[in-house]
C-alpha cells in the first residue's frame, strides 16, 4: 500500500471530484433522490472537501516520494 500510495489518493480524488461534478449537473439525481435542494448542496460540498482533501494527500506523497523521504 505504501508504494501505491499515491496512484490510490490521486483515484480517490478523481471519484470524489466525479461524484460532486455530477451531482452539480443533477445527473446524480437519477440515482440519488435529496429531499431538500440544501441537502444536494452540502453533499457536493462534502465530496468536493474530500475530494481536495485526497489531492493534498496524493500530492504530499508524491512530493515525499520524489524527495526520497518515504520509506520504500
């Protein structure tokens, strides 16, 4: 897992970044039914913070990795 690290944060930022850009464009709403206009915001919010959440992640490793702080 260590070694693949940042391949899987940069795929989890991808999806989070997927998820909020689809619920934005309401094609989320096909799958998905909010009761509340509020709550469809906060849930693009929520996957958008984690979606940069997983960006800084991916690229603190990678940064670690191309320093050759990170143990292999």
């Amino acid at each position: 897992m260590q070694k693949y690290s940042p391949i899987y944060h940069t795929i989890y930022c991808l999806v989070a970044f997927k998820v909020a850009f689809m619920t934005m464009q309401g094609t989320l709403q096909n799958y998905v039914k909010f009761a509340d206009p509020l709550n469809e915001m906060f849930f693009c919010v929520g996957a958008l913070m984690i979606g940069f959440l997983y960006l800084y992640a991916a690229s603190t490793d990678i940064y670690e990795v191309i320093k050759g702080n990170k143990n292999k």
